[in-house]
C-alpha cells in the first residue's frame, strides 16, 4: 500500500529539512555569531554524529513500540526543535536543541521504510523506498531551497521557521491517518546484532561510509562553496539548490526503478558522480550557464545516496531490515559528520575551492568497497558450490 510509503515521505521531508536546511545559511549563521565557516559547520555534522553514535542503540531500545507513536514522538522533536531555532538562542543553545532530534532521526528513517514496506509485495519493496526517500529530493526541491530564499530576503530566522511548519504539518497527518501499528513479534537482540559479524555486510558499511562522506566534504558547504569558488550571491544559491533538487526527484525515481534491477550496478552509476562531478566542477569556472548544468547533474547523480546505500547495505542482510536500516542511517551521518569536518578543515586552511577533490578521493575508497564485496560474494558463492558437491 503506497499511502504508509507517501506518510513515511512527508515525515521525511520534515527530518531533511530540519537536518539539511542549515546548509543554505551557514554563512550567514557564521556572521551572525561572528564564528568561522567551519565553526558553524558544526551544526550539522554535530547532529549526524549524535545519528551515528546512538542510531543502532535507539532503533534497537524502540523496536518493540507501536511504530506510529514511534514516528510521531520522533517528528513532534523535530518540531520542537524548530521552534526554539527561531528564536535565534545563543550558539551554543541552538546547537543542543539541533542535536535532540538526532536521538530519534534514524528510528524514524528504519521505521518509515518498515512501514511502508509492511503492506506491499517483496518485489516492489525498493520502489515503495524510495517513495520515503524521495523526501529528501523534495525537501531538496521545496523546503531547503525556500528556506535559503526567505533567509537570504529577510533573516537566517526564517530558515527555522519554515523547518517547524513542515515539522507540524508531518505530524498531523501522521496522528491523522497512520493507524496504530503494534509489533506483533519483537526480533530478539542477538538475531539483529548477528549481521555485524558478516565482512559482506561489513564492506557494505564501509562503502556507505565512504560515499557519504564524499558527497558531503562539498555538498555541506553548498552556499559556502557557490559564494567563494563560482561568485553566487545568496539568492542565486538558492535557485541553484530549487534546481538541484528538481533534478534530484526524478533522479529518486529512477534509482528506485533501477534497484529493482540491479542493486550493485545502480550503486556504481550513482556513485560515479562523486569522481566525476569534481572535474566538473573545476573546468566550469564562473561560467554560470556551466556552473547550472553541473549542479543539475550533481543534483541528479547525489540525491539517490542514502536511499542506494540503504538498499546496498540491506541486500546484504535482508533478514533484519530495521537494524540495517538504522546502522545504513547512522553509518552515513557519520559519513556526513567526517565529509562536513575534513571539509570545513581543507576550508579553512586551503581554501572552499579544493574541498570537491576530497570528495572524489572519497569515491575512489568507496568504490573500492564495491570490489572487495563483489570478491567476497564470488568466494562466498564457490564455497558454498565446494560444499554442495561434497554432499553428492
């Protein structure tokens, strides 16, 4: 049933936009504190670490609640948090409240696609994914790119406000039309952690890991970056991310099509944009026009990231689909969380014009990943042919 994965998606859009709606006014959250571009990069990759470091935990203490309660107590912080964020609190204030949500983000993201998934057929279940993960193209497309127009147009307040709106709306639909959806069979501890001993699974992380933090060593410092290195004012930053997000809807679409398919092939093609896009990026100069198609193919080849190393991560441990959703969650903030702290250092010792290259050493590693666990499955695969004729 696609209207559990339409829900799933709307509360999505809230967690994006609460988590990734900075971006777009860092720099003018840096000038506001009178703290440095990295400093104030803090904000986000200060949350994805609170994901990484609890997400496993908490989706394993909240796998035996009714996953409604569970969504809406986890959308109903986000709120809060935009409400005190609009007030602009001191630094230090605005980022505790910024890192409150973190506890639950990823025990909304596991039980959202759990959710979506619950009513639909096995063969369907990436497409009904990617529906969920089509919130963050949306939020891509709509919320963050508004909220950095209405930021640039009156003040970084409103970026806050903007995020508690959608906050509120998420959670009135969710109370309004989820049903209550008590788990029936609570999966033991020991059966979920089992998956971390597999190196097939393992890889898989690591490769999570990699492209994420690839992708947000640049993506993180967005308006920073199109600022310094292209010479975009504010409100050109924020056309540029309505259309980075444009693209990314179909982008989000098609992937889900295409992992129906073929999950290691989809990944890679994806993934191509993490080396691809830093060449881009650096023969397009100022050019506006230039500096326009490469964030439209940015846009295109970025947005499906989360929802590619989700399933690439899941395909290796179909069996405990939540846990691998929270450890694919968690493992790609803290990929968000490295990529965001390496890039505000290359930033500010370098300069914002060289943080691109470090994406593309990013997806190098994380390509690399994709080679050793297709060895692995090959091996796995003879051992398992050996075995089988030794019983003959």
């Amino acid at each position: 049933m696609k209207k559990y994965a339409y829900i799933g998606c709307l509360g999505f859009i809230a967690v994006i936009t609460t988590e990734f709606g900075v971006i777009g006014i860092l720099p003018q959250i840096a000038e506001h504190y009178k703290i440095s571009i990295d400093k104030a990069g803090m904000l986000l990759s200060a949350f994805a670490l609170v994901i990484a470091l609890t997400g496993p935990f908490m989706t394993l203490l909240t796998s035996g609640f009714d996953r409604k309660k569970i969504m809406a107590s986890a959308i109903l912080i986000f709120l809060f948090t935009g409400i005190i964020s609009s007030f602009s609190p001191p630094f230090w204030l605005l980022m505790v409240v910024r890192m409150l949500p973190a506890l639950l983000q990823p025990v909304y993201i596991a039980t959202a696609l759990s959710v979506a998934v619950s009513k639909g057929d096995k063969k369907h279940e990436n497409e009904l994914m990617s529906i969920v993960f089509s919130g963050v193209a949306i939020a891509m497309v709509s919320t963050v790119p508004f909220a950095t127009w209405l930021a640039s147009k009156l003040s970084w307040e409103y970026s806050f406000i903007v995020q508690t709106i959608v906050s509120a709306i998420a959670l009135l639909v969710i109370y309004s039309f989820l049903p209550n959806m008590p788990v029936i069979a609570k999966k033991s501890y020991g059966s979920q952690l089992k998956i971390l001993t597999q190196p097939i699974f393992i890889v898989s992380t690591a490769m999570n890991f990699f492209m994420i933090s690839g992708w947000f060593s640049t993506y993180s410092y967005f308006a920073e970056y199109l600022n310094k290195a292209k010479s975009m004012d504010n409100t050109m930053v924020s056309y540029m991310l309505f259309a980075f997000g444009c693209i990314g809807i179909i982008a989000n679409r098609i992937s889900g099509k295409m992992l129906n398919k073929n999950i290691t092939n989809t990944t890679a093609l994806f993934l191509s944009g993490t080396i691809l896009i830093p060449v881009l990026l650096h023969f397009s100069g100022t050019n506006t026009i230039a500096v326009f198609l490469v964030i439209l193919l940015w846009g295109f080849l970025y947005s499906p990231s989360f929802l590619n190393a989700s399933t690439y991560m899941i395909s290796s441990a179909p069996q405990s689909l939540e846990f691998a959703n929270s450890l694919a969650t968690s493992f790609g903030n803290m990929g968000v969380t490295v990529g965001t702290t390496i890039g505000g250092w290359i930033i500010a010792t370098r300069g914002v014009q060289y943080t691109p290259w470090l994406t593309l050493v990013f997806g190098l590693l994380a390509f690399s990943m994709i080679l050793i666990r297709k060895y692995l499955e090959r091996k796995a695969l003879v051992q398992t042919i050996v075995i089988d004729n030794s019983k003959k």
